[in-house]
C-alpha cells in the first residue's frame, strides 16, 4: 500500500515529463558539455599539469575557440543547474532523458577537443615529451563510446514519447 | 634626479587623492540617505549597505595607499587592481541599488525628472549590452595591446581619465545585463547571455593574450601571473554575474510555469 503510494507520488512528480522532452535533453546537454570542460581543467591543468595554460604553437583561431569553449562551459553549467530547477518545479524532470543529454554533451565536447582543438587548431596536446597516439586514441574512443550511449538513451526515451 | 623622483612622488599622491575623492562622497552620501529615507520609508536592505561599502572598499584599495603603489610597479598587482576597481567594485555597487536609493530619498518631483533623464535615448544607448561591452572589453583590448599602457604610466591625466573609464564601463556593464535598479529599455534574458558569453569570451582571450604578449615594459613572467589572474580571477567574477543573470531569469518567469491543465486542453 505505502509503496503504492511513493510510486503515485513519484509519478506526479514527473507528469509533466512527456511535454518537456526537448527541455530534458537540452539541460542534460549542457551540463554535460559544463561538467567535461570542469573536469579538464581541474584535472589536466590544475592537477596533473599535462595541459599547458598556452601553447606557443596556438594558432589564434585556437585561442578563440578556447576562450569560447572555456566561457561556454560556465554559462553551460549554470544555466543548466537553473533549467534542471526549473524542470522540478514544473514536475517535468525526466531522469533518463536528462542522462542520456548529459552523455551526449560530455562525449561531444570531449571529441571537439580531442579532434578539433588539439589536433587541427593544436590549442596544447594531452601531455607533453611522451608518445602522444594511445593518449589520442584513448581520449577519443572514450568521447566516442560516451556519446553512443547518450544518442541510445536519446532514442529510447524520444520513442516513450507516443 | 632626486627632486624629479620626489616631485612625481608628491604628484601621485595628489591623483590618488582626485581619484578617490568621488568614492569617499558617494560612500558617504548612501549612508546619510539610508539613515534620512529610513526615517519614513521601509528599512533600507542590510545586504545592500554592506555591498556598497565592500565596492568601495575594493575601489578605494587600488586607487590608494600602499597596494595602490604596488599596482605601478608590479603588472601582477596591477591585475588584482583591475579586477578589484573594474570587475568587482562595480558589481558589489550595482547590488546595492544606488538608483532605487536616490529616488526614494529625494522628492517625487525631482524623482521623476531623474527617472525621466536615466530614459533618455543616451542613456538607453550606452546600456546596451553590446555597447556597454565594447567599452567594457575593448576598451581593455585597447589598452594592453597598443602604447595606451605604458602611456598611462606616464601621463597622470591619462592615468586618471582610464581609472575612471574602467569603473565606469565595469559598472555599465554590469549594469547592462543584471537589472537591480529600474530599468528602462529592457532587453531579453536570450540576448543579454549570448552577448554575455562573447565579451567573457573575448575578456579570457585577452588573459591569454597578454601571458604571451606582455604589453610594453613588462617582464614575461610578470606578464605570465598577470594573465593567469585575469583568466581565473575574471573567471570568478563572471560565474557571479551569470549566476546572477540566470538566477534573475528563474525568478522572473515563474508566473509562465504550465498547469497540467494547460496541456489537456
């Protein structure tokens, strides 16, 4: 009876979930994007001292695309923590959905940095004075694996809809 | 030699004297009009007083004093300083409401020719996001990737007119996309965050920029530790002022939050 009760409760929670799909997606996209940008520059720069604040190979575009990325992964953390608030109070929230954004966003950007930023615009490389392919071919294979599973969730939920 | 180092010595102490003599007035002329309006208005936010002194605070130790002295000579101080006197100060400023504070404390006649000046097409211009962050960010491009800088060191004129220029264009800024006090010519949530994420973009930029291009005079390592305090002291900030964007953004549109019965219909 009780548990009948916490499921009810739980369901009117989250019914209004279906009409918010979009919303889910986008606020788990963004906190992934904001989490992965923390991570690396917590991690790489500040810990392991593998990433360099300024490589003298950067090409000005590379700057851009950081400082954008680097400004982006703030706004993005941010705003989806105010989006997520939002979600709850209008019983919206949507778990997996929200998880499978937060892959998505997490692999998506780890990839843009991977390929794009130290490989074309050679913004800094993973480590330094070390054999730079399996750190490559790990990074980005993990990007890779990480954003299946957000477009698996994706499609799952996206197909609950109706 | 002597007497030259002496007589700039002296100098500079009079511009400190011109730069933080506007801040000593405006800090005290809050407090008399919190405690006058207090008197038959609604009592005045504590919060509020305590940021407008903490501004000051902040303005006053670069403009002033020994860490002031420090900011000549040092470029790592002098990025504190910017960051105190152009990022920091203006925030805990605009918090306090200053607007809203004057308007209650002088009479409605007065009040509404005020408000009626602050809707002026000037006024509105300058508050643009946009505009406000061009002479907010490009104003600091312009001044630590052209002579400007060392400029500056030398003129007192020019030392004071872009001491003045970075509180302003710190405080409009701020001004522009947070709204404390009433705001005439409001511009939406959407546009002031994507204009927002470009100036902190170009803001970070300009960081790296100056950690590998020191700006005249300034030795690389100076110019390396000054450019990492941008980076990451702005940084701080910035979280604050999208916190605050987004924060506002969440209060306000509570009243279009959906009913489940909107969705039956």
């Amino acid at each position: 009876m009780t548990i009948l009760n916490k499921n009810e409760r739980n369901n009117h929670k989250h019914e209004n979930r279906f009409h918010y799909g979009q919303q889910n997606m986008w606020t788990g996209l963004l906190f992934g994007l904001g989490v992965v940008a923390f991570i690396d520059e917590v991690l790489f720069h500040q810990l392991l001292h593998w990433h360099h604040f300024y490589d003298k190979s950067t090409a000005n575009i590379g700057l851009v695309s950081d400082g954008l990325f680097h400004a982006f992964s703030f706004f993005a953390t941010i705003g989806s923590a105010f989006l997520l608030a939002d979600l709850h109070r209008k019983h919206g929230f949507w778990l997996k959905r929200w998880l499978g954004g937060i892959f998505l966003g997490a692999g998506a950007f780890q990839l843009y940095d991977g390929i794009i930023q130290h490989k074309f615009m050679k913004l800094h490389q993973i480590r330094y004075n070390v054999d730079i392919l399996p750190y490559d071919l790990f990074w980005n294979i993990l990007a890779s694996i990480l954003m299946v599973i957000g477009i698996v969730l994706l499609i799952q939920t996206n197909q609950q809809k109706y | 030699m002597h007497s030259h180092e002496t007589h700039t010595q002296n100098f500079s102490i009079i511009v400190q004297l011109l730069l933080v003599l506007p801040f000593l007035i405006s800090l005290i002329s809050y407090i008399v009009a919190v405690i006058y309006s207090n008197q038959h208005k609604k009592r005045w936010s504590r919060f509020r007083i305590l940021s407008w002194i903490l501004g000051h605070l902040c303005a006053i130790i670069t403009l002033i004093g020994p860490f002031a002295e420090l900011t000549h000579v040092n470029f790592s101080a002098h990025m504190i300083g910017h960051l105190l006197l152009g990022m920091l100060a203006p925030l805990l400023i605009a918090l306090a409401a200053p607007m809203t504070l004057l308007l209650r404390s002088i009479p409605v006649k007065r009040a509404r020719l005020i408000s009626s000046i602050l809707k002026n097409s000037y006024f509105s211009f300058v508050r643009n996001p946009i505009v406000a962050s061009i002479l907010n960010v490009g104003g600091l491009w312009l001044l630590y990737t052209t002579p400007l800088f060392t400029m500056m060191h030398e003129s007192s004129l020019l030392f004071i007119l872009i001491h003045i220029h970075i509180f302003l264009a710190g405080y409009l800024f701020t001004i522009a996309f947070i709204y404390i006090d009433p705001t005439p010519h409001q511009v939406s949530y959407v546009f002031r965050s994507i204009v927002l994420l470009v100036a902190v973009t170009a803001h970070s930029i300009l960081s790296k920029h100056i950690y590998a291009y020191p700006p005249n005079h300034v030795p690389i390592e100076q110019a390396e530790l000054g450019g990492m305090i941008m980076y990451y002291g702005g940084d701080a900030i910035e979280i604050g002022l999208v916190y605050l964007l987004f924060y506002q953004w969440f209060k306000r549109s509570r009243s279009s939050i959906y009913s489940p019965e909107t969705f039956s219909n």
